[in-house]
C-alpha cells in the first residue's frame, strides 16, 4: 500500500479500502491521511510470504509497482469470482533507461504478466517501454460456473 498513493484514490471513490505493506510507518501515514480525509481504509503491517492474504476476498486487488512472484498466486486466491486483479510493474527492458530497479527478481520477462494470469478474462494488457518500461493488466477472474 505505501503512503496509499492508490489506495486513497479508491476509498475517495467509494470503495471499502483495505492495504497491505511491510512498512508499518507507512500504512499508518495511509490510514493517517484517509482518517483526515474523513475515510477510512484499513491498513495491514504484514509481510505477505509469512502471512498469506485471504481467500476469496476483495472485489478489485491493484498492484502497482511491486514483483513478488510468489504472492501470484496468493493475489489469484484472494479476489472474489469475477473479481478484478489491476497488476503494472517493471519489465526487463527498464534496464535500458537505467533508472528504477535492475534485479531479475524485481522484473518482468516479456509476456510474463499475462501469463501469470492464464485463465483469467484479461480485458486489458499492454508492455510498453516509454518513459518507463511495464507491464500493465486488468484481469478478471471467471465467476462460478454453477
């Protein structure tokens, strides 16, 4: 979540905001500033490998400028049916404008993204590599088939 550079946006619009970061002097300056706004979104101080997000969960998850590849699963798992996942990172090609990060562990391959979301309804996914080079999706998850 950060300082809730996307989190408050979305309780500003209504939704029920829920974020999580390793940081906890930043999820309090999050919940600190919505709390001042008059919002409220819930915070959580957690790291993610060690504490697992919930299943089935939230109607919209967003990751913005984060690579964990272990949590794709976890993010998959915790969006409701027919829930929708907003993921952009970093691709390998930043490296070339050598600003941001340069770890292969911090850095998408081509294509990556999309499939770390095979079968999901991808209604949205571009790689660009200017001025920054990401990858950008909006997926959403099937709904139950019953």
């Amino acid at each position: 979540m950060g300082r809730g550079r996307h989190a408050l946006p979305l309780a500003r619009e209504g939704f029920r905001t829920f974020g999580v970061d390793v940081k906890l002097d930043a999820v309090r300056d999050a919940v600190a500033r919505a709390a001042a706004e008059g919002m409220r979104v819930r915070g959580w101080c957690a790291d993610l490998t060690q504490a697992p997000l919930p299943g089935e969960r939230f109607e919209l998850v967003v990751v913005a400028r984060f690579l964990q590849r272990d949590l794709f699963g976890p993010i998959r798992r915790a969006v409701v049916p027919d829930g929708v996942v907003v993921y952009e990172t970093f691709t390998v090609s930043q490296r070339a404008l050598g600003t941001g990060p340069t770890s292969p562990d911090h850095l998408l391959g081509p294509g990556e993204l999309r499939d770390r979301f095979e079968g999901f309804e991808v209604m949205f996914y571009e790689e660009v590599s200017a001025p920054e080079a990401v990858a950008r999706i909006v997926a959403r998850r099937p709904g139950d088939t019953e």
